[in-house]
C-alpha cells in the first residue's frame, strides 16, 4: 500500500509541471493586452512599452515561464496587475471562500443524491424510484444561472426570507458560523448542491440496482442473511464507484462555480477566475488555474487512495 | 448601599443606552456597483469613471473639480484644491495654481504645494520613492500633456507642460491628492525584511489601499478586498455646501445586472447602478426612484478611411447618419437612451454650429446613396467590428442588429463582426489597417467626451493614428490639425471653447462617425436617498445627499 501511495504521489510530479506550463501557456495564447486593467485605451506606444517593460511582459515566454514557475514554487504567485495585491492571498482567501461554500454544497448533494439514489436503485421500478429519478434528472437538467435567480426572486425579493448576494453582512473577512451568516450561505450551497445531487444519485442508483442482480447477492441471501446485512455488503461494493463520482464531484464545487458566485456575488474561486478573465490579470489567472489544478491533481490522489483502500485489486494496476 | 447600586447601574445603563443611541442610528447608503471588484482606493481609481464616481471623488480632491450641482447644464469646471489657476503669458507651457488655505488630509496632515508636487511624481517620476506604475496607467493619458510640477512657496505651484495645453485644467480633475505623510508612514512600517525600495513602495501602495488619506468628504473605514469598500463622513470637510450628513457610505461590487436589481428589491442596498432595462417598471412600482440624464458618452460607429474603405464618400457617411432611426431605438431601449446630434450636444459650448443635421431622414439618405451609385440591387457592403458586452457599450448586440436593419432601408449590407470586449478594445488601438480589424471598416466602442482630447482630438488629429491613440479610422487632415492646435493655445476659457465649438462643427459636418445613441446612465435609488443630483456627467456627487430612516 505505501509503495502504491508513493509511487502515485510520484506521478503527480510531472502531471503539475504539465498543469503549470498548460495554464501559463492557456493565458497568453488567448487574445488581449495583458495591461487592459490599468492601461487605458489611448495610452501611447511609449507608455505602453514602459508598462510592459515594468511588469515583464517584455521578456521571451520561456525567460516569463521559468521566472513565474520559480516563484510559484516558493509560494509566491506574483502581484495582481488590477489591485496589486499579492495574488496568493488572493487565491487562498477566495479558496477558504469556496470551501465553506462547496462543503456545505456537498453536505446536501451527497446525502440527498445518495439517499435518492439508495433508494430509487433498491426499489427499482417502484413509485419511489419513479420519484427519486425525476428529482435526480431535474437536478442535473436544471441550469444552476437560472434557478439561482429563481431562489432569489422567491426567497430574497418576494418573501424577502434570505439576503440576495454576499458573504456575511460585513464581508468574507468576518465570517462565523452563525445565523446572522448562515443565512447567506443558503441559498447559494442549495443551488450549489443540486448538480452534485442529481449527478450521486444517478450514479448510486444504477450502481445499487446493479448490484441487486448479482449472484452473490442471491448467494448472500440463499446464506440466510438478513436484509440488513445484504444492504452492507451492497453499500461496500457500490462505494469505491460512487466515492470516484463523488471525488471528481467534489473537485467540480472547490473550483467553484463562476455562474453561482456571479449571481449570489460569493467571493470564492469561481467569481476570482470570472475577474481575473474578464480584466485579463494574467498573474491573477495563471495563480488560480494553478491552485484549482493543484486540487484536482491532488483530490484524484486521495481519491485514488481511499478507492484502493476500499478494493485492494486497483493495487494491482 | 444595595439601592444606590441599582440606581446608579440603572442610570449608566440608560446614559449607555442614550450613548448608543445615534450609532443605532448610523445613516447608511449602500451602493450596488456595477464594477466587479473595488475600484482603487489609493487615490487613481481604476475601473473606468465608475471608479472615480465612486472611491476616487467621495475621497479625494483634485485642483480642479467637475461641476455636479446642476441637472440642466452642461457640468463645467469649478475650483477644487485650487482657488485659482492662470497660465503665464510669456511661457504658456507653464500654468500658476493658487492653492486652498487650511485643508487637511484625512490624517490630519497639512495640504501644501508640496503635496501637490509628490502626487505628480507619483506618476511620473519614475525615479521618485513613491512611484506608483500601478496608477500611471489610469492617469498619464487623462493629462497627456503634464510634464513636472514645482513648489513656488507653501499654497503656489507651477505645473509645467511639454506642449501649450488650454485643456490642462479640465485634465487637473483626474489627479486626485493623497497624502504624502501618510504613505511615508506606511512606507516606513513596511517589515524590514523587504529591502528593495521599488517593493517597500508597492508594499506602501498596497497598505495605503487598505488605510487611504486624502482630503474628500469621506474618509475610508473597511475595505474587504472584492467585496465591499465603507467610508465614514469627514466632519471636518473644508466646503460646508459638500459637508456630508450620511454616516457611512458602503460599497459593494455587484456586474450582474439580475444580481444588482434582486439586491435592490430585497432591500439589501439602496442604489444601484445600471438596474436591468426590463426590470425597471418593477423597480418603480416598489417606490423606488430612477435617475438618469444624457451623459457626455457617445455610442457610434467609428468609420475606417484607410484606402477602400466604403467610407470615403461624404455622402455614405451623411446617408447612414441620416438612415438610423434613433426614435425608435431609444423605444427599444425602454427610453435609456439619448438621441445624438453630434459628440456634444446643442447647448454645449462646444456645440458650434454644423450645416449637417443628424437625424432620421430615410428619403434624403436615400438619394445620397443614389447620388452615390448605390440601390437596392447594388448595395453598399460594411463590416463593423463591436463586442458582445463591454463597460459603456450599452446593448452592444441588440442595438447593432436594429442600426444594421435600420440601414437595409438604405442600400446598406452591414455585417456585424462581434467579439468578446477586451479583444475589441485592444483592436481600437491597432487601427483599421491592422490586421486585427479582420477586414471591418467601422468599429463600435463607446466614449466619454469629458474633455476635449478624450470627445474630439484623439479621433481627428494626424498626431494620434495608431497606435498612438485611438483614431482607429486614420481621419485626419491639415485643416483639423490646425482647429486643434487653435483650440489648444486658446488659455482664456471663451476662446478655448470657441476653438472647440469650431472643431466640433468640422467634425459633425465631415462625419468620421455615425452617431447612433448616447448613454443616460440610468440609477436606480430607493426612496429614502434624498437631495440627489443626477448631472450631465459621467459623476454625481455623493456628498450633498441624504438618507431618511
């Protein structure tokens, strides 16, 4: 087991070498003046080229990879061109943003998608998995922009229940767990959730009814075990699937969503990267890709880990 | 003993509770933006004009402000920071400002004429401790032609420019003094462990950006990164007419237009700019108030006369300028919309007088077309570069499509060529030669016509061909350099504007542009915000208004 954990941990090495050049090279193909932000329309050649000259844009893209990967590998992701605030600060504050958003997200979505999903795939064809279906294929139908506007138009504007937008009555920065704050957070983690949701419980669903049809559960059965115990061993052999699902699922919300955050105005990941792409702060941009690259790289490693755990043949591979 | 202990816990208690009375109290106004992020707080705002709108104007003073106390006139420039202003006769690359006696900066420094020198440097010296390249952007092509400034005595400063310049003080209103004592405290507490001076500065910038001075109305209080900006009133105000009686003023960050309207709906902030057009009637009927007034902005097609350009007949350019019905597009836009006659308005002084008539004249352009051997059969073929959003670009989609409709009555194939807004607005500096202009003979980017450079000269003038400027269309010709640089070297304010006046009646009559629409900058305010001021400007003035409980 500790050879595979170290050989994966190893194959991580290049994979965020190939994530890093990828993200840098992503933000300087796309087309745009990387000082749109604070260069303004008419601003001369001269002024342009000293700007450029300032920032380092003037330097061959290799001489800017090398000088950006060297930094980044002391933690230091460089300036925002918009703010000038350092762009890890940035990242980590928004990241701590997401977090608090994605988990409460993945609280509901998880325990509903597979509470639906157990449910729909143990009584296959009944009422119930009628019912559990329809609800999982609305979640994933329904697009997030639209029904966070909806929640907002009958919870914030019509009952006037849940604030619109935000953090927290004073910011981010003040965050605490208590109602006051929490009640932000609603509307944005339900709406957050609903994807993950219908997505688990599709997948528990058919993994359960699968799992239903096999020998072994007639075997379990013909034994004498009761439904309690058939149940548990239904549970172990669906959980290393639907824990992948849910692992990849879990990736998807810490890297935040840059529709959901837009509408409920959430300062986490996704609304970060929607500016840095909109006012073309390269620093900012490359900063973030990196660090939701970087989590994705590394929740596929602990997924892969605890996949391995749970079904010691993956070792093999 | 027992008694005189209730008692006198009794009365502290209600003295405390008489205490904490007006902080209950605190008047707030919380203002959705449509910026995403906080605009700069460290004295050079960016995000375009709402930035100035917004952390710029409410914290700082410039020698020079805009007029915001009218709603019917055009806003002209009135003393700020300086009393007086005069160039001098014998050299007039140098300019004499008085300065106001007895302001202070926030942090209770004195504002002297070396301060005024120090905001200079700021961004232009690069060699100067202070040097702030994050802001030279956003303020070295406001005041194009600002060389160097120099302490006379304690309240006189001589601001030197590289060419004769009449448009200086108008440029002045962009430079916003910050306070030089407090950015060497912060300088100086910056951990020692930073030794390079370029990082200690940018390390002073960023802290000066979380803890800003200057001398405006209102003082900055809590700034969360991205999420919201609160300044407290500045009681000790030198204008008493600007002295502000709202308690705190409370920033937030809101582009999208949905998000912004729900938020004011739902009572979170109490104005909000840009709210969405359709949701507008909704917006009134829960008693909230729109203001708006045509801004000195324009919404036109740029036109190329690079060689084979479709545009280099007069009477193409008159037709399409008399082919728009605007009437119609302004229905479109729910009434947010002003119908253009030019760049600035009748009424401006610096209207003139042009022989060309900009109106919805679909016969005349007609014939114009005719005249020019265009018809139904054999129309003329246009391509026009525009964005698909864009901060000042209206509806950039919707509107194109009507004029490109519009102008099929008219013999015109107009083919819209729509990118993202970045793109289209680097490409405004490439030219319509450049291969970036991807064959369009007109580009669609909106402007301000605040002062002379930004509404005329950049797009007439030989000097500002790209990419020096942005005449993307290479119009220009000896005649209008010459108008330019009479408006330039006219100091005394009626001959300068006279000289503008005579420029824009060039301008209109020669038509670079089809002149489609100007912004009304359309805010929407809760009834509670009172004493509210929407001028014919880019800015309103936050100062003089009320917030009822």
């Amino acid at each position: 087991m500790l050879s595979f954990i170290l050989r994966r941990v190893f194959y991580t090495v290049p994979i965020m070498l190939g994530v890093s050049l990828v993200c840098f090279a992503l933000v300087h193909i796309s087309p745009g003046d990387p000082l749109v932000s604070i260069l303004p329309p008419d601003a001369s050649v001269e002024l342009q080229e000293q700007m450029m000259a300032i920032y380092g844009f003037d330097r061959s893209y290799p001489e800017q990879f090398l000088r950006w990967l060297g930094l980044a590998l002391q933690g230091d992701l460089g300036n925002s061109i918009a703010t000038g605030r350092p762009v890890a600060s940035e990242v980590f504050n928004a990241v701590g943003n997401t977090l608090i958003l994605a988990v409460t997200a993945t609280i509901i979505g998880f325990t509903l998608g597979g509470l639906f999903g157990f449910v729909a795939g143990y009584f296959r064809d009944s009422w119930i998995d009628k019912l559990a279906t329809a609800i999982s294929v609305i979640g994933v139908s329904v697009p997030h922009y639209w029904l966070g506007m909806v929640m907002v138009i009958i919870f914030s504007v019509e009952l006037r229940w849940l604030p619109a937008t935000g953090a927290g009555p004073g910011g981010s920065s003040q965050w605490v767990w208590d109602w006051e704050h929490m009640q932000y957070l609603i509307l944005p983690a339900v709406t957050m959730s609903v994807i993950p949701m219908g997505i688990v419980a599709r997948t528990v669903r058919a993994l359960v009814a699968d799992i239903l049809q096999q020998e072994f559960v007639s075997g379990l059965r013909a034994k004498g075990l009761l439904d309690r115990g058939v149940l548990a061993h239904v549970i172990k052999n669906a959980a290393p699937t639907a824990l992948a699902v849910m692992g990849l699922q879990l990736g998807y919300l810490l890297g935040g969503s840059i529709l959901i955050e837009t509408v409920f105005s959430w300062p986490g990941t996704g609304f970060l990267l929607g500016q840095a792409i909109f006012q073309r702060d390269l620093p900012l941009l490359q900063g973030t890709i990196l660090v939701l690259a970087m989590f994705f790289v590394v929740l596929n490693l602990l997924v892969d880990v605890a996949q391995t755990s749970l079904d010691p043949r993956l070792q093999r591979g | 003993m027992r008694n005189t202990v209730y008692r006198s816990s009794a009365i502290a208690l209600a003295a405390a509770m008489l205490a904490a009375g007006p902080a209950l109290a605190e008047k707030t106004l919380t203002i959705g933006m449509t910026a995403a992020d906080i605009p700069r707080t460290s004295g050079q705002p960016d995000q375009g004009f709402e930035g100035n709108r917004f952390t710029g104007i409410p914290m700082y003073d410039a020698l020079t402000h805009w007029d915001l106390s009218s709603e019917t006139k055009p806003s002209g420039i009135v003393p700020g920071l300086a009393t007086s202003w005069a160039v001098n006769p014998d050299d007039t690359t140098k300019w004499t400002f008085t300065l106001r006696e007895g302001v202070t900066f926030h942090d209770g420094a004195p504002f002297t004429a070396e301060a005024v020198v120090w905001n200079v440097q700021k961004v232009l010296d690069e060699n100067a401790p202070h040097f702030a390249p994050d802001q030279v952007g956003a303020t070295k092509s406001r005041m194009p032609t600002l060389a160097s400034a120099r302490a006379i005595d304690d309240l006189t400063v001589e601001l030197t420019t590289t060419q004769p310049d009449s448009f200086l003080p108008l440029n002045m209103t962009m430079l916003f003094m910050a306070s030089p004592t407090h950015w060497q405290s912060l300088y100086d507490a910056v951990d020692a462990s930073i030794t390079d001076p370029k990082e200690r500065a940018a390390a002073a910038w960023t802290a000066f950006a979380f803890d800003p001075s200057g001398t405006g109305p209102f003082e900055g209080d809590l700034f969360v990164p991205r999420e919201r900006f609160e300044m407290v009133k500045n009681e000790n105000y030198w204008d008493p007419a600007r002295t502000p009686t709202i308690d705190r003023v409370v920033l937030v960050p809101l582009p999208d237009a949905n998000a912004r309207t729900a938020a004011l709906l739902s009572g979170q902030v109490d104005w909000i700019e840009a709210p969405a057009p359709d949701a507008i009637p909704r917006i009134q009927a829960e008693g909230n108030v729109i203001y708006s007034n045509p801004q000195p902005h324009v919404w036109p097609w740029q036109l190329s006369f690079h060689e084979g350009s479709p545009w280099l007949d007069k009477r193409v350019r008159h037709a399409a300028n008399l082919c728009v019905n605007r009437e119609e597009l302004q229905v479109l836009l729910g009434g947010y919309m002003g119908i253009p006659k030019g760049s600035v308005e009748p009424g401006h002084p610096w209207w003139g007088n042009p022989s060309f008539d900009i109106r919805y004249d679909p016969d005349t352009a007609r014939a114009l077309m005719a005249e020019a051997g265009f018809s139904a059969e054999n129309p003329i073929k246009v391509k026009v570069q525009t964005s698909a959003s864009g901060s000042g670009q209206m509806q950039p989609v919707t509107m194109n499509e009507y004029v490109q409709q519009s102008l099929a009555d008219c013999f015109f194939d107009v083919e819209l060529d729509v990118l993202e807004w970045n793109t289209v607005f680097t490409n405004w500096r490439k030219g319509a030669a450049d291969e970036s202009a991807r064959g369009a003979n007109a580009i669609n980017v909106s402007f301000a016509t605040m002062d002379p450079f930004f509404a005329m000269v950049r797009f007439v003038s030989t000097q500002t061909f790209p990419p020096v400027s942005n005449n993307w269309g290479l119009f220009g010709n000896a005649e209008f350099d010459a108008l330019i640089a009479d408006a330039r070297t006219s100091f005394a304010d009626a001959d300068r504007d006279a000289a503008l006046a005579r420029l824009h009646t060039r301008i209109v009559e020669e038509a670079p542009f089809v002149w489609i629409a100007h912004d009304v900058g359309p805010r929407a305010m809760s009834a509670k915000v009172g004493n509210v001021t929407q001028p014919k400007n880019w800015f309103i003035d936050i100062a003089p208004m009320t917030v009822e409980e």
